[in-house]
C-alpha cells in the first residue's frame, strides 16, 4: 500500500483521479488532507483512501464504460436493514462511477488468519453468513438467479482461457465430452440445493476484521439467488488459504448447528450436504481457474496467476472422492 500524499501530488498523472478528487472534495467540503491508494479487486474497479480531519473514507473508482455501481449501492442498503455489516453509501455519482463509502481499515482475515485466530474469526464469519441466508425469505427475488446459464457460462472459462490460452492445449473429441458431461452434472447438483441469498465471493480477502459487528463483508456487488453450500464452500475452500480436511469438516459442522439454530431450512441430511459442498468447490474452482487465467491475459493481472495451483488441488482431492467426477480427475492430472 502506498504511502498518503497531498493531493496534487497524487493526482499528477492521472486525470480520473483529479475528477475524483474533485467529486470527493466537493462532498467533504474541500477539507480532504491526503489520499492513499486502498485496493483494487479482480475487475476494472479501484478503490482509494480519502483523509478527512480524523477520519477516513473509501471512494470506489468503477468506470462506468465497464461497469454500473448500482447494484452494489442497491445490495448494500438490503444488506444494511438485516443488520449485515457491509460499507454504508455517503455519497454516490452514478453517471461517473465514484461512490463514497465507510472505510472498514486495512486488515483483511487473510491477513490475521493462523491457527490461533481461525476458529473466532471463522465463527464470526459464520454468524453473518446465518444472517444473510437468512434475510432470503424477506425477498426472494431480490437477487438474479444462479441459474443454468451463468453456472455454465462460468465452468467454460476452464477450456477457453485456462487450457486454451494458459496451456495453449486444445482438447480432443473425448475430453470435451468429458468436461461437457461433468459441468451438465454439477449444474444439476447446484440447482438441486435450496436458494439463498449468495455473496458470490465470501473468503478471507473480502472479510475485514474490524472492532464491532465483525467481519466487514465488501465485494458482494454480484450477488445471486443460489445454492446454499456455495458461500460456506468459498470460505472453508478458500483458494488464498488452506486448511486440513479436518478443519474445515469442523467448522462446517459448526455451520450446521448454527443453521439449525437459526430455523434455516437446509433441505438435506449431513451426507448430502457434504456431497452438495464437495461438488459446488468444483463448479467454483474449475471457474476460478479460467477466471484468473484471464485476469493475467486479458487485464494483466500476474498476481492471480499463483492461486492457479490450489484452485485445480482442490479439484484433484474432491473428483477422487465422487465416482461421478473420475473422468474429470483424470483430466485435470493429466493437465498438471
């Protein structure tokens, strides 16, 4: 992270900047004294830290030629009335793409993630996951369905950016077969699972740990109407951090406790939501992996390419365990 500078210097080189600075300035009164670089995420987003007298800001940077800031304004105020601790919108231009939010500080889980922390900050994640599945039945259609469509169109990322672009390998007759067959079965195992409101992307970079109401939850402007193991199977699989298979069967049955405390209904027994958890990693991981081979291609973005490695481990592990996906582990050791 860099270090805060006044704002003439930070906004020499760059004029989209000096048009933030200029948006923020005139919300906050012009008495912004420095301005730091935060963050970016796995799109064309930027995200900068505003110095306002004793406090400080986030203000998103989302070019609106690549995407719309609606839809994380709009699922942050539903978010904010059941209570789930997401950044509150002070100010919003929607024609530029700059948004004015809270800034939940500079500590991720990942960052603070060990195996004296994990079991607290893994009950607080669980807590607020209970809460935003819950807060379903308030309106189910609130969100776009996860639906046949998008969970395809994500798994064909693999072929078309991973083992195409990435490995620069093309397919035979028999393999495509397999990979059309297996993302046939993994859809239909998705869209079996109860729906619930689904974070999309709820693992240990987009949790922060903060003081009250931990963890801030950011990045969950894609949110879906999905399956019910899928936010639990980003945080325990997570493809940043690795934990025994103990561990995490653990904490998963922590979840369920708490689920059934909660009076959510999962639908299912232990055994076929640990099946249901099992073949949503692979649907997410087999996305992740073409996901991040076009971040490094398409956007430039080297550092996703690192995670590659865990993301088809995991994919290894679970497709050795199902009868259903033995084609689908060959494939991918025979890829590696």
């Amino acid at each position: 992270m860099s270090a805060a500078l006044p704002l003439r210097q930070f906004a020499r080189n760059d004029p989209r900047i000096r048009e933030l600075i200029y948006w923020v300035s005139s919300i906050l009164d012009n008495n912004i004294t420095s301005i730091e670089f935060a963050s970016e995420d796995a799109s064309f987003r930027r995200y900068f830290r505003i110095f306002h007298g004793d406090r400080s800001y986030i203000v998103m940077d989302a070019p609106v030629e690549h995407m719309s800031i609606e839809p994380f304004a709009r699922i942050s105020r539903k978010f904010i009335e059941h209570n789930i601790n997401v950044p509150e919108i002070f100010a919003a231009d929607f024609q530029k793409g700059f948004m004015l939010i809270t800034d939940f500080g500079t500590t991720t889980y990942l960052q603070i993630l060990n195996n004296s922390t994990a079991d607290y900050l893994y009950d607080d994640a669980l807590e607020t996951l209970i809460r935003i599945q819950q807060a379903t039945a308030s309106d189910p259609e609130f969100l776009p369905p996860y639906d046949d469509s998008l969970l395809r169109t994500e798994m064909n990322l693999l072929p078309s950016w991973y083992i195409a672009k990435h490995l620069n390998l093309s397919l035979n007759a028999r393999w495509t077969d397999v990979l059309e067959n297996t993302f046939e079965f993994l859809i239909s195992k998705a869209l079996e699972q109860p729906k619930v409101w689904v974070h999309l992307d709820y693992h240990s970079r987009n949790l922060m740990y903060v003081d009250r109401r931990n963890p801030g939850v950011i990045d969950f402007q894609n949110a879906v109407l999905g399956p019910v193991t899928y936010d639990l199977m980003s945080l325990l699989r997570d493809v940043y951090i690795v934990w025994s298979e103990e561990q995490v069967q653990k904490w998963i049955r922590l979840y369920l406790s708490k689920a059934d405390q909660a009076g959510l209904n999962l639908g299912c027994d232990e055994r076929e939501f640990a099946q249901w958890f099992d073949l949503m990693g692979v649907q997410r991981h087999l996305k992740i992996a073409g996901i991040f081979s076009r971040l490094y291609y398409r956007d430039g973005k080297e550092q996703f390419l690192q995670s590659i490695p865990t993301t088809l481990q995991y994919i290894e592990n679970v497709s050795n365990k199902h009868q259903e996906l033995k084609q689908l582990h060959e494939l991918i050791k025979n890829l590696n």
